[in-house]
C-alpha cells in the first residue's frame, strides 16, 4: 500500500505540474514552463510503474522527459570540454547490435527453413511497403530536402527489436517475429544503401557503397561478434545478459536525446508537421503489413506478427547511418520521432490485440516462442 500510495503521489505531481505548464503556455510564459513539462514526464513516467497496464509506458514517457530536456536545454546534449556527443552515436549502436547478437543463435534463422513463405511476406513487405510509404510522405511534406530524406531512411530500416516485444504481447508469432528482424537485419547492409540511392538520391547525395560499409560496421561486425561472445560464453556471463536490456534502452534514450538537441531549430519549425507524417508512416506501416500477410491467406496469429514487424523500425540503426552521412541534425530526425511514437501505438495495438487472442489454428512454431520469449 506505501508503495501504492508513492505512485499515486507522482501521478498526482504529474497533473498539477501539467496544469502549471498549460497555463504558462496558454499565457506567453512558454521558456518558464519547461522545467514543468520535465518535472510532468519524469513524474508520470514514475506513476506509471505502479500500475500494470501502464507500465509498459513509462520507459517511452522517460524518453519524452529527456527530449523536451534537449528541446530547452540543448546546449548540454552537443558537447561536453569540446567533446561532440553526436560522435557517441555510432559506438552506442555498435553496443546495442552486439546485445541483439548475444541474445541470437542459430534456432532464430531456423523459421526461415520451417515456414519460408511467411518469412519471405514478412521480409519482402518490410523492404517494399515502408520504403514506398516513406517516399510518397517524404515528396507530400514539402519539408527540406535532408529532413524529408530522413523519412525516407527510417522507412529504408529494417524491423527492431521492439517488435519482437510487441508481438510477444500480442499474443503473435513470436519465432516468426524474431526471424524476420534477424533476416531483415541481416539484409540492411545491402537493401537499405540501395533502397536509398533509388528513393532518396533526389533529396540527397548518396554513397551506396560507403553506406554499406558503415551499416557492416554498425551491424554485421557487432551482431558476429555477440553471437560469437553467445556461442562461446552462453550461460557464462549472466551479468552481461541482464545488463544489455538496459544499455540497450539507455543507448537508445540518449541517442534521441542527442539527435532532438542538435536539430532543436529544425524541430521547433516543423515539429507538428513531422510528428504527424512520421504517425501515418508508422500506421500505414501496421494496417499495409496486417493484409499483406491477408492477401497471402496467412493465419491471423502471422498477419498480426507482418503488421507490427512492417510498422517498428530500428530507429537506432537508422540515426547512426544519418550520423556517419554527416547529417544527424536533419536526415537523422525523423528517425528520433518515429522512435518514441512507435512505442506508444505498437503498445496501445500489442495490448488490444492481446485481450482478443487468434481464433484461427496459426500456432508458432512447437514450444518455440516459449524459449525465445524467454531469451530474448
């Protein structure tokens, strides 16, 4: 009940610093307000954890709390004694693909043999609808030539390991939902350099060669070697496989941190704007990846499993191949919204999908999901 009653004390701080915030806004007082609106997120991101249902929202919540800390106070997120923060970018990613490695094996690739046309739908509908959505947004935006190239590259990304969460909450195909985001993952290095020269090369110069090399860095190198440390060191090393998780979460929280602070100026222009192009990108990607896999007469339990794997993007990876472009304060910003916000709808669907289990025979793969469930 103390216990409780802590969370229900930061719940209630966290409308009457909102109220306060409102009222400055509403006033002219939009600066003054800042403070509040941090004080809001932080708080509810606390009350948050006491309630079941919410909680699955309070990591997004904090994220938004350190956003709106970059938004009023960027100059702390570009650089510290002349050190450029943005230059952390790249070595977080690399961290977060060696977790993603030392939490793969070889039974994640095994669905590619086991049911290859649900794996291929699910591969080809992340590399073909999301990239296509992506460029008709980026062309309708009227925004930039760099900013709307940034949305073309976060639909270009493949699936995250969000999604595998997302599904598991589902009630979804959760072996499938691993095979696809280790298959398109896989894929980035030569898929999405190509992808990009042909959707975004009107927007943007683009070096496919050197973008592939900078995705095998940030991907191949890290996610071999995590997959080498799980082959040698599997069960050796539990410290390591509950610290990742959270260094994966940190990584990501501090590289839309990092990306909000150094396109402040871009954001406070178009903010809105992108905000609500990145949302329909991201819905489309849901409603487009659930009949693709309808079209193919796949079972309800796999349509539901394309359309959150089609609709989550790997906004980290994304925001690193902006960062090595030379162009985190613009390319890279769609990708630092698309993150937060996929959060939010991939929870809201995962938990009504969730009380309204498959009626159709479309199980996973044996006892599979329970292990995966249980590793990753």
């Amino acid at each position: 009940m103390k216990q409780l009653s802590v969370y229900k004390i930061a719940l209630g701080l966290a409308a009457l610093c909102f109220l306060a915030a409102l009222v400055l806004i509403l006033i002219g007082q939009i600066a003054l307000a800042g403070p509040l609106l941090i004080i809001f997120f932080i708080a509810l991101a606390i009350g948050f954890r006491g309630y079941d249902h919410l909680k699955g929202y309070s990591y997004t919540t904090t994220i938004f709390a350190a956003v709106t800390t970059a938004l009023y106070y960027p100059g702390y997120f570009l650089e510290v004694n002349g050190f450029k923060l943005t230059g952390l970018i790249t070595p977080l990613i690399q961290l977060i693909m060696f977790g993603m490695g030392t939490s793969m094996s070889v039974k994640d690739f095994v669905g590619v043999i086991k049911m290859p046309k649900a794996v291929g739908i699910g591969v080809a509908s992340q590399f073909i609808i999301m990239p296509v959505l992506g460029f008709a947004l980026a062309n309708l935006s009227g925004f930039p030539a760099e900013i709307a190239a940034g949305i073309i590259l976060i639909g270009c990304s493949p699936s995250g390991l969000a999604s595998n969460v997302m599904n598991y909450l589902a009630k979804a195909n959760l072996a499938l939902s691993i095979t696809i985001t280790s298959v398109t993952t896989l894929l980035a290095p030569l898929i999405t350099p190509l992808l990009m020269k042909f959707l975004a090369g009107a927007f943007v110069q683009i070096d496919a060669v050197a973008m592939m090399w900078d995705i095998c860095k940030m991907v191949i190198v890290p996610i071999g070697a995590g997959l080498l440390f799980n082959k040698l060191l599997s069960g050796k090393a539990k410290w390591l496989d509950d610290a990742m998780p959270l260094v994966s979460m940190f990584g990501i929280a501090f590289i839309i941190t990092i990306i909000t602070a150094a396109g402040r100026d871009s954001l406070l222009d178009i903010g809105g704007v992108l905000i609500l192009i990145v949302l329909v990108h991201n819905l489309f990607g849901y409603m487009l990846g659930y009949w693709s896999g309808r079209l193919f007469r796949m079972p309800e339990r796999d349509c539901r499993t394309i359309a959150i794997e089609v609709g989550m993007q790997n906004g980290g990876l994304a925001s690193g191949i902006a960062k090595e472009m030379g162009k985190i304060a613009t390319v890279g910003l769609a990708a630092a919204v698309f993150g937060p916000l996929m959060n939010i709808t991939g929870s809201i669907l995962a938990s009504y999908w969730h009380r309204r289990p498959p009626q159709d025979s479309g199980e996973p793969i044996g006892n599979e999901v329970n292990e995966l469930a249980v590793k990753h």
